[in-house]
C-alpha cells in the first residue's frame, strides 16, 4: 500500500510538473549556429522549459526572441552573462531577469536634473518591444532627453520619449526616413538639451542596448 502511495505522488507531480511548463515558438534568432535540444534553431520551431540551448562558441550576444504559447507573451532568451555554453530554456529566462544594479532616485533629494537621469541608467539593457526606464525625474518642457547612436557610416540623434518620470524607447528609435533598421547591438549616449539655452548636457555615454526585431526573419 505504501509503496502504491509513493507511486501514485511521484506520478503526479510528474503529471503537475509537465503542466506547468511552458512552451515556446520562436519568432527571431540572430544566430543561425544556436542549437536547442540539439539541433539548429529555426524561427517557426517550439521548444518548452526543459528545452537544452546552446550557444554557439566565439559568438556575443546570441539571442532567440520567442512567443510563450500559454500566455502570448513574448520572452527573449539571450547569451550574454551566461557561465556555461548550454542551460535549459528555464535556466537562461531566470538568469536573464533584469536586475537593477542603479541607485534610484529618492524624493526629496537635492539633485540636479542630469545628476538623478545618470543615476537612472543601467550599463546594460535588452530592447525586446518597448523599454521603460523609471526615473522618477520630470522633466520640464524646456527640457528634452536625446539619444544618439551610430549606425555604419551614419550617427542618428533623436528625442526620446519621456512621460511621468519615465524614459521611452521603442523601435522608432530605430527607424530612419520611414525605413525600420534592425541593429542588433547599439551603443547608445545620452545627452540633455535645453532648448531655452540651445545647450546640451552629457548624461550618459556608452549604454548598451541588445535591439530584437519586431519582425522575425523569413
């Protein structure tokens, strides 16, 4: 009777455990020498959890940007920081959380503008749809946040949007004369301009930012 007991719970979990995970559909890889479970990674192809990825060796920034099909919500699986060549789908998404490693700005604090917007940015961020950087600063109309970048031969400079302490960037950051680009990796700098004072501010310089395509490759 016991040994029924323990098989019936170990089958049950087993049951629960499978429910529970998640699968996913990918929808864009910068890499074609991934491999999940083996073989190559294909846009189109699923994979769940449990699922083994592995990146290919001598290649930064690898990552596969892919559609939970449980929840419809998009995830990015991505190389960078990870210590081993291959971990589990589930492995890669826990260690790829976001962390914030900046000292946000309290209220209160006696700090000019641009001192509190450079405490506001990470070194390092991932742009899978729209990224929104809390500030808790905002800014005066006189005052404007632009980004600037380059891209091959050409340096692209361009207003964010900023709304209730928030910083927006999305892909229109990266579309040039109605053509969308898809970099994939962009050092960004940042930059204040007052307009009452045509003078600009340095703010930030040399952000890293992992850029996904919103359309996947065909």
């Amino acid at each position: 009777m016991k040994l029924q007991i323990i098989t019936l719970l170990i089958f049950t979990f087993y049951n629960f455990s499978i429910l529970r995970a998640d699968d996913y559909k990918v929808l864009y890889t910068n890499s074609n020498d991934v491999l999940v479970d083996g073989k190559k990674v294909q846009v189109g192809a699923t994979f769940n959890d449990k699922s083994v990825i592995t990146w290919a060796k001598g290649v930064e920034r690898q990552a596969i940007k892919a559609v939970n099909t449980k929840t419809n919500k998009m995830c990015l699986f991505v190389s960078q920081s990870m210590e081993k060549n291959s971990l589990t789908a589930f492995e890669i998404l826990t260690a790829n959380k976001h962390l914030s490693t900046h000292t946000p700005y309290q209220e209160g604090q006696e700090i000019s503008i641009p001192i509190k917007l450079r405490k506001s940015f990470e070194e390092t961020y991932e742009l899978l749809d729209t990224l929104v950087i809390d500030t808790n600063v905002k800014l005066p109309s006189s005052l404007s946040l632009i980004a600037t970048y380059t891209y091959g031969d050409t340096r692209v400079s361009k207003t964010l949007k900023t709304t209730d302490g928030q910083i927006i960037i999305d892909h229109q950051l990266f579309n040039i004369n109605g053509k969308a680009l898809q970099p994939c990796d962009v050092t960004l700098n940042f930059d204040l301009y007052n307009k009452d004072e045509d003078m600009y501010t340095f703010i930030k310089a040399d952000v890293q930012l992992l850029v996904v395509p919103e359309i996947a490759k065909q």
